[in-house]
C-alpha cells in the first residue's frame, strides 16, 4: 500500500522536475506563390536577388506581397523554372523560445528586417520550393517578382547575397511549428501516477479504518 503512494509521488516528481516545458507556436496562414494573394510591395521582372539563409546567387524574377503588418511572401522564379518561395514573419512578439522552436523545425532567424527592406524588427524566415515553368510575366505574378534586396527580402546587392550572413544559419524548420510531440507521452506518464498517487491513498486510508 505504501510502496504505491510513493510510488506515484515519486513519478510524479520527476515528471516535473525533468520535464521539458513545450513551446507551441501558431503559424500565420501563408498562400502559396501560385496563387498570391496580398499587395504586391516590390516585383522585378528580372534580376540577380539573394535568396534569406543562403549565399547563392539567383537570377530571375522576383516579388513580394504583403499579407498583413507582420507576414509578407516573397516569390522568386528562376530563369530555368525553380521557384524559391519565402515566408516571412515578423518576430517581434514572439518569444526566445518560440524563436528556438521554429529553428529547430527549419525557419531562419534574421535579428533585422532592414538589410532585407523590411521593418528594423527581428524576422523569422522559412523557404519551400515550387515549379513556375507556366508562370508568365504579368506585373505582380507568382513567379514575376523581383527583388531590390529591399522590399522583397532578397537582393540588390545590399539585402540579397550578401545578407544572407545575417540570417541565422538553423535549417529543420518551424513556422509546421509546434513542438508538441512530447505531450501525449508527458500526459499519459502525469495521470499515471496520479492514478497511482489515489489509490495508494485510498489503500492506505482503508488500512487505517481497519
């Protein structure tokens, strides 16, 4: 009877002293650059641009769109087709830990917009890629955006390749961002020895009655 209400406090305290604390993060809603949405901020028709964690350069078209105050997509379509497609988040709000988790799960951190003709405020980035072989040149198309390195987050010279060094270099991403994966597991050992916990108390107070 004793050895199982110690039993469920003693899981119970391990469980809270080694457990990791989880840092959910709620990703903004980002179209898909072949079907943009928001108000074009900047688009070249072609270009050399810097692509956010890389220092590669890339030639082709280029075009950011605003979203709302805090998330913008840049769209970058290659003269071959490749499209780079760059979501990007203002991090202002979020926390450090919120920050290391989107790292983990692949997004970059930027400690500023400017470089990238966006706010001074801290960034966090994520790219994904999409074919825009069909796209064609329209002013503000999915793949016919450009890039001054200012407003489209990528290149002229000053924001583009060069300031891919000022992005923070973690790639396994998160903006799919939240690192809850732990907690049906972390769930399941609490009630456990919660469960446990009662009934050795209830042992124990039957024993007493007895």
């Amino acid at each position: 009877m004793k050895n199982t209400f110690w039993t469920g406090v003693l899981i119970l305290t391990l469980l809270f002293a080694t457990g990791n604390p989880v840092h959910a993060v709620t990703i903004p809603s980002f179209p898909v650059c072949t079907s943009p949405q928001g108000d074009i901020k900047v688009s070249y028709s072609e270009g050399t641009h810097g692509i956010v964690g890389s220092t590669e350069t890339y030639t082709g078209r280029d075009a950011v769109y605003t979203l709302s105050q805090d998330t913008l997509t840049q769209c970058f379509c290659s003269t071959d087709g490749n499209g780079i497609q760059t979501n990007w988040w203002n991090a202002f709000s979020l926390s450090e830990d919120q920050v290391n988790t989107l790292k983990k799960e692949g997004w970059f951190y930027v400690p500023t917009g400017s470089l990238w003709g966006l706010e001074e405020d801290p960034y966090v980035a994520s790219n994904s890629t999409y074919s825009c072989l069909s796209t064609t040149t329209n002013t503000g198309g999915p793949g016919d955006g450009r890039s001054d390195g200012r407003s489209d987050g990528r290149s002229d010279g000053r924001g583009g390749i060069g300031g891919g060094e000022i992005l923070g270099a973690s790639t396994g991403q998160v903006l799919g961002l939240a690192t809850t994966g732990n907690m049906p597991v972390i769930a399941g050992t609490f009630f456990l020895a919660l469960s446990l916990l009662i009934l050795g108390i209830r042992r124990s107070l039957a024993s007493w009655k007895a």
